[in-house]
C-alpha cells in the first residue's frame, strides 16, 4: 500500500478524532458523550492500525486486537451505566 495512502488515512482519522473531542465536550447529555468517546476510542484503535501498517510492525497489531477487546468491555459498561441513571430519574 503507497505510504501516501497511509499517511492521508492517519490524517482524516486525525480529523475525525477531533470532531469526538469536541463532541464530548459540547454533548449535552451523557449518552452523547459515551457516544462520542466510544467513537473516539475506535478512531484511536484506527490510528493504531495505520501505524502498524506504516511502521511494518506485526507488534501494534496485537495492541490493536486488545484495545478492540478493551472498547468493547468500555462500551457495555458505559450503556450499562447510563441504562441505570437512566432507570433510577423514572
């Protein structure tokens, strides 16, 4: 894959980061926010993954298989979290 490629991926990743930051800071409620972090921690995953590829390094790709694991334990817990905030304002 030309690095050119690589490195305009890891530039629109970059981008797209920051519009999770400033979702997660402007987010109005809870879920916006878990949203937008949940996203934010798939571009970093992302990220991860085009710097493996960039670098030639088989390492990261492990790192990349158990932050995916770690992103989707978070994701559960986060929905599981706001599910009962949600359930104890009823």
């Amino acid at each position: 894959m030309s690095i050119l490629l690589l490195d305009a991926g890891i530039v629109v990743l970059a981008l797209g980061l920051l519009v999770a930051v400033g979702r997660v800071l402007a987010g109005p409620t809870d879920a916006d926010r878990g949203l937008a972090v949940d996203y934010g921690f798939v571009v970093v995953v992302g990220l991860i993954a085009l710097l493996a590829l960039r670098l030639g390094s088989t390492a990261m790709l492990d790192l990349v298989v158990v932050a995916t694991l770690v992103g989707f334990l978070t994701t559960v817990a986060v929905a599981r979290l706001i599910w009962a905030e949600k359930g104890a304002k009823r």
